[in-house]
C-alpha cells in the first residue's frame, strides 16, 4: 500500500513538473490552475491504472514491450486529456443552451417585452 501511494505521489509530481517544463518551453502552450489540476490529475491516473497493466501483459506476452511501458500509458493519457478537452468544450458550446433553453425561450416570446 505504500509502494502505491509513493508511485502515486512521486508521479503527481513528475508530472505537475513536467506540465509546468512544457508550458514554459513551448510558447504556444498556455496553463490556467484549474487546466493545470485536471491535466496532472488524469496523467497521474492514467499513469497509475493504465502502467501496471501494461506492464503486466508485457511481462507475460511480450517482454520486449516493457521498456515502452511508460511511453504507452503517455500516449494512453494524451489521448484522454484531448477527449476529456473536446468533450469540455463541446459542453460549453451547448450546455448553455439547453440549460438556459427556457430562458432564452420566454425571452423572445411576443409576450415577454410587455
């Protein structure tokens, strides 16, 4: 339990710092806090979950995979934060209309200027 909780830890922080490293040497590449959270939050996850599978499998099927273990669960993470992105972002395009829809609904209404 503590060896989980250690390479829990240890990979929270390799990745907060290699978050903070990638935003600072790539200029296109921006962090707000709450971005930031989720981004280490899922890496780490991912990290945790999707790793020791992998390396599982490849132990027993295919030993020449294991060294890619961590490259794999990379890519793993980099696939969920961008489907974790667009489904954010698709859900700020429509979520106000569909929670404001009878807002916006008794607003044109002829009814609703007199």
């Amino acid at each position: 339990m503590i060896r989980i909780l250690a390479r829990a830890v240890l990979s929270l922080l390799a990745n907060a710092v290699a978050l903070v490293v990638a935003a600072l040497l790539l200029s296109k590449v921006s962090l707000s806090v709450g971005g930031f959270v989720i981004a280490v939050v899922v890496f780490t996850v991912t990290a945790i979950v999707v790793e020791p599978l992998l390396r599982q499998t490849a132990v027993r099927n295919a030993p020449a995979i294991l060294g890619s273990t961590a490259l794999i669960a990379t890519l793993i993470s980099l696939i969920v934060t961008v489907i974790v992105w667009v489904i954010a972002m698709v859900a700020r395009l429509f979520l106000p209309l569909l929670v404001f829809k009878q807002i916006l609904a008794d607003d044109r209404s002829p009814n609703a200027r007199a």
